[in-house]
C-alpha cells in the first residue's frame, strides 16, 4: 500500500504542478476583463505529444476561464476521471488528497515557483525543466531546510517521493 500511495502521490501532485505551470505561463486576460487560460496551438501539439494525461488536463483547461474555483474543481475532476477507481482504489484519492504529505509537496512546490519566478519568466520553460529545477532546488541546503521546515509541522513522510 505504500508505494501505491507514493506513486498515487506523485501522480496527483504532478497534476497540480502541471496545472499551475499552465497557469504560469497561458493566462491572458480576456475581453471581459478576467483571466482565461490560452494555450498556443504548437505548445499544445507538444503537450499531447509529451504528456499524455497531462495533455488531457491542458486540453480541458485551454480557453476556459480562469478562477481559482474553476482550476481547483478542473483539478479534481481531472484526478477523479484518469486516477480514481482507473489507475488506484477509489479509497485511496482521498486518502492522498487529504494527507500531509500532499500538502507539503504542493507547499514546497508554492515555495520553490515564488522564490523562482524571476528566473521562471526569462522563458517558457517545459514542465519537465520545471520539475528537473524543483527537483535539484529540493537537494540544495535552501531546499533541505524548507523541507525540514514543512516536515517540522508534522509531516512525517519524505516528500522526495520522485
């Protein structure tokens, strides 16, 4: 049950991370003053190419407005329709989605995209640069004591689920 929790973990975080990349790069503001998500036609092709699920969550989001209701409920849709009772138990979703340890992988993730965000926008970066950057930021001595920050809080699973 352990590692089906990890590898559920991951996959689910990796789906939130994914969205708030597209968010990160893709928002526009619309015509009526809000916020949609517009991703180009060519980054899109890469995306179904590359990313499979994930591709799947970008299709649905693309040209959709964008509040965080809407991306919260579009997440968890998403995770409900590829994850839950497909590829895990449907006990299982839950029992992620409400641990510490999702919580404190997203909040690291939050950590690492506000403390980068200069360094983020130079470029759109691919999702896979991202998590190869998140990933080596997590074994630096900063990323070290964030995590031993979150953990401190109760967390008592290694975030370095991937």
């Amino acid at each position: 049950m352990a590692d089906n929790f990890k590898q559920a973990l991951k996959e689910i975080t990796d789906i939130n991370k994914f969205e708030m990349w597209l968010r990160f790069y893709f928002t526009k503001e619309a015509s009526d003053g809000g916020l949609l998500l517009e991703i180009p036609p060519d980054i899109m092709q890469d995306l179904e190419q590359s990313y499979g699920i994930l591709a799947r969550l970008a299709r649905k989001m693309d040209g959709q407005p964008l509040t965080p209701e809407n991306s919260r409920e579009t997440v968890i849709n998403h995770i409900s329709s590829e994850l839950d009772g497909i590829r895990y138990s449907s006990q299982l979703i839950p029992s992620v989605l409400n641990s510490p340890s999702y919580e404190v992988e997203l909040s690291l993730f939050h950590m690492w995209v506000s403390a980068h965000e200069d360094d983020l926008e130079e470029q759109v970066y691919t999702f896979e640069q991202w998590m190869q950057f998140y990933e080596a930021w997590k074994r630096t001595e900063q990323g070290q004591q964030m995590i031993e920050r979150l953990h401190g809080t109760g967390e008592q699973t290694s975030s370095r689920t991937q």
